[in-house]
C-alpha cells in the first residue's frame, strides 16, 4: 500500500491556496484524532485522484494515484500516518475482494486504525461509461475507441442496481468497522459533474446532462442510506459541489472540453481544486468531533 510522502512547499502552498478558494476557512485541529493516527483511503479514482499530477509513490501506475488527493492533503494537514489502498476502476467488488495483483483494499484497514474514507459506487453502476458515451455522442470521442467505431451505448441505471450498491457500500463498512472498531469511518461522495444545463467545457446533450444528474443525486442518495445503515459518516460532496461543475467558475471537476489531453488528470473526474474542497470539508467534519 502507498505510505505518504511529505509534499514540497510549492505543492503545499498551490493546495492551500486552491482550499481557501474552494471552502469556508476551518480549523486546523482533526478534532479527537490526534496526529499520528492511522489513516486509510479507500476507494476508486474519485479517491484516488485520476491521474492528476505529482503522481504519488508508491502506487501502481494503473491507480492513477495522486500526491494531492483528498486523502493526501488530509493527512499532510493533520499529521496522519495514512495508507493509501484506493485505485482508478476499483468496484465495491475489489474493496471487498482481491483485484488481479492488488489485495482486497479492506485488507489495509487494521485494529490500530483511527480513520476511514471510502469513495466507491461509481464503476458499480458504469458511471464513468455513461459521462464518455455522452461526450461522444456530442462529438468528443474518448481517444481509447478505435478510429471508426460507434459510440458506446451505455444504459442508465435501474433501481435495482442503486439498490445492489448501497447494499455493497454498506458490506465495505461493516467490514470495516469488524476490522477496526474505534475507527471514524467517512464516506465521501462523488462530486457533481454537471449542472442544469451543458457546456463547452462538459459537452453533453440535454438529455445526457439530465441522466447524468440523476445518476449523481441517486448514488449519492444511496451511499447516504448506506452510511445509515452502518453508522457511518457521510460527507455531502455531491450537494456541496452542485454549483462547482465544470461549467461553473471555481469547477471541482472536469468535462471533456475539445482539445484536452488528460495531462491535467483524467476527464470526468475531480480537479486538484475539487480534491483540496474535498479535504477541507473532511478537516472540518473532524474538527467538529
């Protein structure tokens, strides 16, 4: 698992920056978690942070781990010793179980844990497939598809398969809490990807934007229910960042604008500015005991 590794004084005072941007100020102190608590990041690559550069160590490549993700800047902030288990692609399936070579990421989580977030859902119901159909269909293929080949056809969720995930989100945190009982465990919405209406720089149809808006309310509704369930927290990325799209002008996340390459993190995902929004809210979850 990826141990943190301290960030250089430029990288820490672009995230400081971007914070303030995005959030009320809070306070420093993470409430009852003293530093040096153990820390673990699970998830997909909402948590992970898709890609958006530095890359951290430590990782593979595959997980598109980022040195500023949510969890990363968290843990810099208050002194944490984190482990980092989450990857891009990961199901509540590869929480819970083995992925090829990597172990089940619960298997990060130990007695001596004093923290959990979980991002996950997302790749349950396809999420991701359905935002590049859409931005195909607009005109803006996702350059994995071979020259000529249709655009995907990608179904919206049904109500079984909402059911299906927050019964598996809720599977991660009874896993978690037997593995370790004293611990905080957060789960941290997906961010909001698009608003009431499409853009250049999240170019979707009416009709998609409208799907992928209700995909977004419906997971974060059923990790809401999940949290519940297991007596987790339950941080409110998805309500917090309606008016952060990336058609807004502070964009938590990112679309599909035309000419983007990816060299900023992947699209469709959140921004550094997002990641550093994410973690302030956490800090002032904490801190609030």
């Amino acid at each position: 698992m990826g141990t943190l590794k301290p960030l250089a004084a430029a990288s820490l005072s672009l995230l400081a920056a971007l914070a303030l941007a995005s959030c009320a100020t809070v306070p420093d102190a993470g409430g009852s978690l003293p530093a040096g608590s153990r820390y673990v990041a699970l998830g997909s690559s909402y948590a992970a942070g898709a890609n958006i550069p530095p890359l951290a160590e430590g990782r593979p490549t595959r997980c598109g781990a980022s040195a500023i993700s949510y969890s990363r800047l968290l843990a810099q902030r208050l002194d944490l010793d984190l482990t980092d288990a989450s990857c891009g692609g990961a199901t509540t399936a590869h929480l819970l179980g083995a992925w090829n070579e990597l172990p089940a990421q619960v298997e990060a989580v130990t007695a001596e844990t004093r923290l959990v977030t979980i991002t996950v859902g997302g790749n349950d119901l396809n999420y991701m497939g359905l935002m590049f159909a859409g931005s195909c269909r607009a005109g803006l293929r996702d350059p994995r598809l071979p020259a000529g080949a249709p655009c995907p056809t990608v179904s919206e969720p049904s109500a079984a398969d909402y059911a299906r995930v927050e019964n598996q989100i809720a599977e991660v945190v009874q896993q978690v809490r037997a593995r370790a009982p004293q611990a905080r465990v957060v789960l941290v919405q997906y961010v909001a990807l698009v608003g009431d209406e499409p853009c250049a720089a999240a170019p979707l149809s009416e009709d998609d934007a409208l799907v992928a808006r209700r995909v977004a309310a419906a997971l974060a509704a059923a990790t809401a229910r999940a949290g519940e369930r297991g007596g987790a927290d339950v941080l409110p990325v998805e309500r917090a960042s309606l008016g952060h799209t990336a058609c807004s002008g502070q964009p938590w996340s990112r679309g599909l604008a035309p000419g983007y390459t990816g060299a900023e993190g992947a699209p469709w995902h959140p921004t550094a500015a997002g990641h550093a929004a994410i973690a302030e809210m956490l800090a002032q979850m904490l801190s609030q005991g």
